[in-house]
C-alpha cells in the first residue's frame, strides 16, 4: 500500500524527470536494463535534483541524463557487460552509445564544456578496458 501511495506524493520535477529518463531510454536495447537502475537513482538522488531544478541550476533534461550517466558508469565499470577483458558485449556497446549520447546532449545544453566530455569519456573507457 506504502509504495502505491508514495506515486501520488512525488514533487512534480521528481516526476519529469522520470518521464524524460523513461522517453529516453526507451528506444535504446539496453534501456530496460538501464532504467529500472536510473530510477533507483532518481529516488536515492530525488532531494538533490530537485532542489537543483528548481533552482535552475540543472533542467528536467541534465538531470534525466545526469541519472542515466552514473548509472551507465557504473554498470560498464563492473564487467557485467563485457565478453572478456576490455571488451563490451552488444548490449554493453549499448550501453556506451547511450552514455555518449548523455553526454552530447549535457555538452549541448551547456552543462558540460567539451573537454569535460572529453575526460569523461575517456575516464570510462580506460575502466571499461581495465575490467571484464
């Protein structure tokens, strides 16, 4: 009945967040994978994020991807999704086209400069290659 009820309660941000998350998971094959993990994120996160949106510090967009970013991180940085040592399975390069995406559109909107990108890509690509 608890978590039932908790849905009518979630602040109106918490609640487009999760609507673009799911929008944007949705066509990616690893999505159904991603999203129940990102959601999770959202909930442990969901003061900070919205403090964060209304201040207008971050939008209803960053923050969806900012989610899915951490999450996909930390999945590829396990080597659940890798055939052998730094080599991803399909679902894993998946997983890492939707990280690049996430991170295009933060580069984007201005979220993140270019060479933070830049670092951050590179950051999980030397875990992906050190795991598996």
């Amino acid at each position: 009945m608890a978590a039932f009820l908790s849905g009518f309660f979630k602040s109106k941000e918490e609640k487009e967040i999760r609507r673009e998350l799911v929008a944007f998971l949705s066509p990616h094959v690893s999505g159904a994978l991603i999203l129940p993990e990102a959601l999770a994120f959202i909930e442990r996160k969901k003061r900070e994020l919205v403090s964060d949106v209304r201040s207008g510090e971050t939008s209803i967009r960053d923050a969806s991807m900012l989610a899915s970013m951490s999450v996909i991180s930390a999945l590829l940085g396990s080597g659940q999704h890798h055939v052998y040592r730094g080599t991803l399975s399909n679902i894993g390069q998946d997983m890492l086209s939707v990280f690049v995406e996430s991170v295009e559109l933060l580069v984007k909107s201005e979220y993140f400069s270019p060479d933070d990108s830049s670092r951050l890509l590179e950051g999980l690509k030397q875990r992906i290659s050190a795991v598996g």
